[in-house]
C-alpha cells in the first residue's frame, strides 16, 4: 500500500468515525426538535384555541410567555442542528476532495497503462507473443504474463467506475444536506419572527396589565389564598387518616402505621419515580411544582404545590400508580380532589368536576378518577397533581415520564 492511498484511508476512516458521532448527536436534536414542534402544537391546541373567550389578561401573558419558552428552546436547538450540518458539509466536501483527488489519479495510472500497452502492441498479439518464444518455460512465463497485464487492467477500469459510482452517491448525499440545511434555517427564522411578534403583543397585554395592578394583585393573592387552603385540608385529612392507621394497628411513632404489603407498595412508588405515566393521556405542563416570580409584577411570587397540566376538555384524570381512595374532597368553588395512597404516599387530584371512584375504592394504575374541570370562561381544562409523603407535600417535578 502507497502512502498516498494509506492517507486516504486514514483520512477517511477519521472522518466517517466523526461523521458517526455528528449522527448522534443529530438524531438526539431531531428528537428534542419534534418533540418541542409536538409541544408548540399542544400549546396552541390547548391554551390558544378560544382567545376569544379569554378575559384576563394575566392568563394570556402567562400562555404566551409559555409558548415563547418552548419556543426559545426550538430556536436553539434549530441553531444547533444547522451548526452542525454545516460542519458535516464541511466534512463531505473534503471527502469529496480526497476522493475526485484519487480518482483523478487513478484516471491517470489507466491512461498510462493503455498508452504503454499501445507502444507495446506487439505484446498484446497473445499468440505472436507466445509463439516468439524461445523455450516452453518462457512461453508459460509470457502467458502468465499476458493473462495477469489484461486482469489488472481490467480491474483497473472497473476500480475507475466504482470510484465514480461512490463520488456520485457522495454528491447526492451532499445535495440532500444541503437541502436539510436550508430547511433548517428557514425553520429558524420563521421561529425568530414569530417569537418576535409574540414579544410585541405580550408588551401591549403588558402595559394594559400594570394600569390596573391593584385589582389584578388582588386576584393572585385570592387564588394563592384558596390553593393554600385547599392544602391545608388535604394535610388534615392526611393527618388523621395517620392517627386511624395507628389507631387500628396500634402503634406509636410518626407516619402511617403500615402493613408490610403497604410497605412494599410505597418502596415501589418511589422507586419509579420519574417513570409514572401522567394523569392524562395527553397534555402539557403550564405550571410546575414550587415558587417562582410573578412575569409581570415585580415582588409579587407563586407558590405550586404540584404541577398543573392543560389537556383536552371532557379529559378523565387517571391514577398514575395503584393504591387506596383516602379520600374525595369538596372545595369552595363545587370542584373535587381525589386522594388516593400508595403506602405512606398520597397523590392528590385536583379541579374535577365530577369523580368515578369512593373512598376506600382500590384503583389500578391509569384507572379513571373522575372528569376534570373544565373554566367555561377561558375554556381551559386543567389538572393539578401534587404528591405528600405522610402530611408533607413534596416536589413532583421529574416523577412523570417525559411525555
């Protein structure tokens, strides 16, 4: 082996060794990209599809900073992903290079072939050849000759058109790289202005918001005052349903009394934390666990006891592991919350509508609990799913399966 054709290789195999992890990365890109895409689409399917009936402000504001999160997201990873066809771009042509280099060369090596073997045509008379001469030892030796010349100019010829038959599958490969790499950024623009245009209205809600803070802080501080509550009672019933258990099995110490099939119920739980499959069957997350800033007004904060998901209208809340119906709440505005236990966890199910299941009812993971509740003015369907351990509520962020 030359030196010249060891360098193509090895040049070749670096890059097709670089060109396997570009892949890689690619695909995981692609895969965040279309699930950011598929995100978008229920964003708009669940949160945009009835401004017309939406009043408050603050809840536009909130569903469009929303979307422009997502958004955000899928204009970096646009980015990221054209960076990176054009450093395999990039890659390809050097390839190219190398190759229509060796092919050039090859082109050459046969035409000097040819050429020699036309100086020497007396040679190619095989049988003149053979028969010229001057002892059967050489005549075997002209005929090996002969047969070994025409074979390796044959698969020279052939070496010359597969060399070619390669170079035009690169260029066509090259050609649809180019074409993802144009998508891809008009993809991108057409994400920049559109988040754009979304800055520029959410300014508008902005400005008309703050000339009436007074009255839209007062509304926050009313919701977050009747979530607390909420969450106050289901502590309650959490704590005697405590003093019950300890009551029935007669024991002593802080937490549930359980059983040890209650027990291995409650190891299992925590152990698929985030495998649990979601309380919907479709949906998006438009709040999460915990406190966070206000977006529009300065040193005003929201506190989440668990995580809020928009999804269809006329959508059943479902059980996300088996357990034990604690019990069915009833809070102030008619709306119900199910609790149901998996040993010393609890999983709450609030803003429902109408509930399926009693208390003390066993329910299996993904059975229906009851209808969530549907706001006939914004015409959104939202659930709140919080998670306890004994009466503390803790942070269900990361415990459901990315969807």
């Amino acid at each position: 082996m030359n030196i010249r054709v060891f360098l193509l290789l090895s040049l070749l195999f670096l890059g097709f060794t670089g060109l396997q992890s570009q892949t890689r990365k690619q695909k995981n890109l692609e895969t965040r990209r279309l699930r950011l895409q598929k995100e978008i689409k229920q964003v708009n399917k669940l949160l945009f599809n009835n401004k017309e009936k939406e009043k408050d402000l603050l809840e536009q504001i909130k569903d469009i900073n929303q979307r422009m999160e997502i958004r955000n997201n899928l204009i970096e990873v646009l980015w990221d992903e054209y960076t990176l066809v054009n450093i395999k771009i990039i890659a390809r042509n050097k390839e190219m290079v190398l190759l229509s280099d060796d092919l050039s060369g090859a082109k050459d090596r046969y035409s000097k072939l040819i050429y020699e073997s036309y100086k020497n045509r007396s040679y190619n008379n095989k049988w003149l050849f053979l028969l010229s001469s001057e002892s059967l030892e050489q005549a075997y030796l002209r005929l090996q000759y002969t047969k070994q010349h025409s074979s390796y100019i044959r698969k020279q010829a052939v070496s010359i058109q597969d060399k070619k038959i390669v170079i035009k599958d690169l260029a066509d490969k090259l050609l649809l790289i180019k074409q993802d790499k144009e998508l891809l950024l008009a993809d991108y623009e057409l994400e920049k202005d559109k988040i754009e245009q979304e800055k520029l209205s959410k300014d508008d809600m902005v400005l008309n918001v703050k000339k009436q803070r007074k009255s839209y802080v007062s509304q926050i501080k009313k919701k977050q005052k009747e979530e607390d509550d909420i969450d106050k009672e289901i502590e309650e019933i959490i704590r005697l349903a405590i003093l019950k258990s300890k009551k029935k099995n007669k024991a002593k110490g802080g937490g549930f009394a359980l059983t040890p099939k209650a027990k291995a119920l409650a190891k299992r739980f925590a152990s698929n934390k985030g495998k649990l499959p979601w309380p919907v069957s479709s949906g998006v997350v438009v709040r999460k666990y915990g406190i966070s800033k206000h977006p529009t007004f300065r040193g005003i904060t929201i506190k989440s006891s668990g995580i809020h998901i928009a999804t269809k209208s006329g959508s059943m809340a479902k059980s996300i592991f088996g357990g034990t119906v604690l019990s069915i709440l009833l809070d102030k505005g008619g709306k119900k919350q199910v609790l149901v236990q998996h040993g010393n966890y609890i999983t709450i199910y609030k803003n429902l509508e109408t509930v399926v299941v009693e208390d003390g009812q066993e329910v299996e993971v993904g059975e229906s609990l009851g209808k969530i509740f549907t706001n006939k003015v914004t015409n959104k369907t939202i659930i709140v799913l919080a998670i306890f351990k004994e009466t503390k509520i803790i942070n269900s962020n990361g415990w459901l399966l990315r969807m």
